[in-house]
C-alpha cells in the first residue's frame, strides 16, 4: 500500500473540520485531495482522535511482530517434529 502524504493527525484534523460545518469541498480542495479520498478516510478515521489512531498504529504494528513470532515458531516447532519423527 502506498504511503499517504498526510499523517493520520493531519487527516484527523480535516475530518473534524468537516465535522464543525465547514464544506468538504472547500477542505479537499484547500488539501489537493479527492472527495473520494476524504470519505474514505472518514470511513476509516472517523469518530477517533489523533492519541486514538496513534493508540490504532501501535497495535496493529504489535499484531504484525506477534504473527510473525508466531508463523517462526511454528515452522521450528513443525521441523522438531519431523526431526523426532524420523529418529522414531
């Protein structure tokens, strides 16, 4: 996936103004965004504050590095036992 321009407290800010009345025209206009974009991340960002995608980011990185701790040991527990198999 491509890296947005934006951060996600910058999208968040937007959101918010949109959310205080402002046009979402004028918002993505000023930003150089698509109207397709801005409700995509109003879809995906809405309703949060910027601690809260922060909080979001942190733990799906942690998610990520615990699925892979568990894919490697899952490989090295399934070659022990290929290696107990053929000594029995």
């Amino acid at each position: 996936m491509r890296k947005s321009r934006f951060s996600e407290t910058q999208i968040v800010k937007m959101l918010k103004e949109a959310e205080a009345g402002r046009p979402v025209t004028d918002i993505c206009r000023e930003q150089g965004i698509s109207v397709t974009t801005f409700y995509k991340w109003k879809t995906q960002y809405g309703g949060m504050e910027a601690s809260d995608v922060r909080r979001l980011k942190d733990l799906e990185a942690e998610h990520s590095r615990l699925k892979q701790m568990f894919a490697e040991l899952s490989l090295e527990n399934q070659a022990l036992k290929d290696v107990i198999a053929k000594m029995l």
